[in-house]
C-alpha cells in the first residue's frame, strides 16, 4: 500500500461505522437497511457512514427496487482487506 492508500485507510478506521460497514461489504454488495440491521443500528447513522466511503472512493452504489446497493469498489478493495486483516 501506498501513502495515499494509508491516509485512505485511516480515515476508515476513524469510525467504528466505517470499519464495520467496509467488513461487511467484504462479503458482498448490500443496502443500507441490511447494513443497519447487521449492526443493530439506525439506518441514517449507516448512509452517513456509506456517503463518506463513497466520498473517499472505496464504495460504489447503484439504485434498485429495493433501494441503493452498495459494493467496494475493485481497486480499493486491498484497501478494505487490510482493514478486515487489521481487526483481527
């Protein structure tokens, strides 16, 4: 990883929300409502957290009948290994 790569990462690791949402995407796309739902969470703490890993370029979204889809973004899905890997 690279400079730019770290920051990236720190920013993540920031919030707690953050993290455990990029884990989760890890596993697949998913919306906000299965988000909040894994993490017994209010569904605008979980957008909140979504539009700032979208900000940072780690997510992608699409709309769909049941609302946004979230995905990690393939070329910065080291990025989202290294944080899984780190909260071990």
């Amino acid at each position: 990883m690279n400079k730019d790569d770290f920051e990236i990462a720190s920013k993540v690791l920031a919030s707690k929300h953050r993290t455990n949402i990029l884990i989760e995407l890890l596993e697949g796309p998913k919306t906000p409502t299965e988000l909040a739902n894994s993490f017994e969470e209010h569904q605008p703490t979980i957008s909140r957290a979504l539009s700032e890993l979208k900000k940072l370029k780690l997510v992608e979204s699409t709309s769909q009948a049941r609302g946004r889809l979230y995905w990690i973004t393939e070329e910065m899905e080291h990025i989202a290994t290294y944080i899984r890997d780190r909260e071990k």
